[in-house]
C-alpha cells in the first residue's frame, strides 16, 4: 500500500459516514484522478466500500 491509499484511507475512518471523491480530493489535495484510481484499487481490495447517493457515489471504510 502506497503513502496515497494510506492517507485516503486515513481520511475515510474519520469521516463515519463516508466521503465522497470530491470530498476526499478536497481533504488530501491530490489530483481527481488519482483519487479516483487509488479509491477503485482500495475497493477492489475489499477495503472500502461505497453506496450510491443520487449521483455521487459515498466511499466509506469496510467493515470486515
């Protein structure tokens, strides 16, 4: 695990309702896209989960 997917996932356990990629984006100040990649990686990896609000998507930390 990368220092990026570290401090995301840092960010997301703070936040108990979840964030969404803006959200994440605006609280580490990395790029859109990097968010955006780490956070499909880090759900891949069954670390972190999301649900659909609307049209954003909620990432949230796993609960396994």
């Amino acid at each position: 695990m990368d220092t990026f997917e570290k401090k995301i996932l840092k960010v997301l356990e703070k936040n108990e309702y979840g964030l969404t990629i803006t959200a994440v984006v605006n609280k580490t100040k990395f790029s859109r896209d990097t968010v955006r990649i780490k956070l499909n990686k880090l759900e891949g990896e069954d670390k972190i989960s999301h649900r659909t609000v609307g049209m954003a998507k909620i990432y949230i930390i796993s609960n396994d």
